[in-house]
C-alpha cells in the first residue's frame, strides 16, 4: 500500500472516523462516532474532505448518517446512495432471554467473525479488519459474542455498544446456512439485556431497506420504526479543481457519482 492509501483515523475528541473503503479502495470512507453529540459544520467538513484529498482518495462514502447529518453532506454535493431503516427499542419490556448458547468474543474470533459477515452479507455493505474495529469502537464500551458450532466454528455475531444511555445494536450477522436456528434471536436478546443491565434507556438498530428478514425479527423482539431513517452518502472529487491559492474560501469542486 502506497503512502497515498493508508487509512486515516482523525482524533477521537472530533466525533470523525476516517478509513480506506473497502469496497472501492480509491475512495474513503467517513464515519461520525455515537459520542459526537452535534452535526458537522461546513467548515468541518470542508477541512475533513481536505485531508482525505490531500491524502489520494478519489472521493468520500459516508457511513449511515441520520437526517440532521446529511444535511451539511447533502449541501456540500454528496448523492444518497443507500436508505436504512432506522428502529428503537425502550429497553422496558424485553422479552424472555434466549438459552441458545453464545459467548464472548475475543481478537482470536476476528477472522471467523468476518468469514461470517462476508457470508451474510452483500459486498457493499461487509465489513473489514478497519471497520469490524469501528464498530467495536464506536461507542464508549462495546459488546461482541458469538454463536458457534460444536466445533467451534464461528456461524453468528452481534456487536452491541453503548455510550451513556443510549444503546446501539451495531452489527448482527448469521451465517445462510445457520440462518432459521434461532442464533440471531439469541445475540440480539443478549445484547439488549447486557444494555438494560449497564443503564441503557433505549437501543437503536438500523437494516437496509429490502432487508425483510432482519426487520421482521427487530420488530417481533420490540423494536418500533422511527419516522424517519437513515442513509449512506457519496461524492467525488472533481478531476480538474483549481489550486487552494485559487479556490474561494470554503469552496469544494465535487463532482456527483
């Protein structure tokens, strides 16, 4: 990997994440932290897509952002390129917990958890050692278990995280061939019950629109629509901008895809 190609992480303390995207390594991909408490500025952005340009990238795909945050993206030139659906869960009335057996996952679990997201999972939306990593950081403490075989091969995961009393399901896969067994059942109960017991008031998930099966078990476990969901977001970079000297003040060429 080149130095123009190695991902970006910008600090913590600004709420932005920044890696190579996996499924277009020519773009990067942009990601605000559950503990960011306000959308970004113009000017934010602006000096986000900056350096992520001044880096190699040929343009920029967001993670799923919800409506208070596109909206900066949207004025700035970005297309919405995905819509998900956005669910909560008030975390009062779970129900029973499943007894199908799952346990921690730990860093030696990494590999089969990805062989499963891989499985479950279009490429546009799987995830990566850099993203697998975000969504074990992306929120101030977070939750991975797996479901396994009796030979230990890894066929589910769910990563839960929380930050102060929100909770988020951030990741729920099931391997096709193990699907209908009742594993993602069992991750899901766990990972709302862990929330319940650390202070969470409520969780929020979101799945990709089409994804019925998904929204089918959110909503018999008591997840309930949100008015309004979420989408992913994308530009690139014009081919031909002018220099910094020559550009106005916060003036971006970008070009749609």
């Amino acid at each position: 990997m080149s130095a123009l190609r190695v991902p970006l992480a910008f600090a913590p303390s600004t709420g932005v994440r920044v890696t190579q995207w996996r499924v277009e390594p020519d773009l990067a991909h942009l990601a605000l932290t559950a503990d960011r408490r306000r959308p970004l500025s113009a000017v934010e952005l602006d000096r986000c897509l900056s350096d992520i340009e001044r880096a190699g990238y040929q343009g920029v795909v967001t993670a799923a952002l919800a409506p208070a945050d596109q909206r900066v993206f949207v004025e700035a030139g970005f297309e919405v390129i995905q819509q998900l659906h956005l669910l909560r869960h008030r975390l009062d009335a779970l129900p029973t917990h499943d007894a199908t057996p799952t346990r921690r996952g730990r860093r030696r679990d990494h590999p089969g958890v990805l062989a499963v997201d891989a499985a479950a999972f279009l490429p546009f939306w799987q995830l990566d050692d850099a993203t697998l990593h975000e969504a074990l950081t992306a929120t101030r403490t977070s939750r991975l278990r797996v479901a396994e075989t009796e030979d230990g091969t890894i066929v589910g995961y769910a990563i839960c995280g929380r930050s102060a009393t929100r909770g988020y399901v951030q990741r729920l896969a099931v391997h096709p061939d193990h699907q209908g067994e009742g594993l993602a059942a069992a991750l899901l109960l766990d990972g709302l019950h862990w929330l319940a017991r650390w202070g969470a008031h409520d969780a929020l998930v979101n799945t990709q629109h089409g994804n019925e099966r998904s929204l089918r078990l959110y909503l018999r476990t008591g997840f309930e629509p949100e008015p309004q969901g979420l989408a992913v977001l994308r530009c690139d970079f014009g081919e031909h901008e002018p220099s910094e000297l020559s550009r106005p003040a916060g003036h971006r060429a970008l070009r749609s895809p």
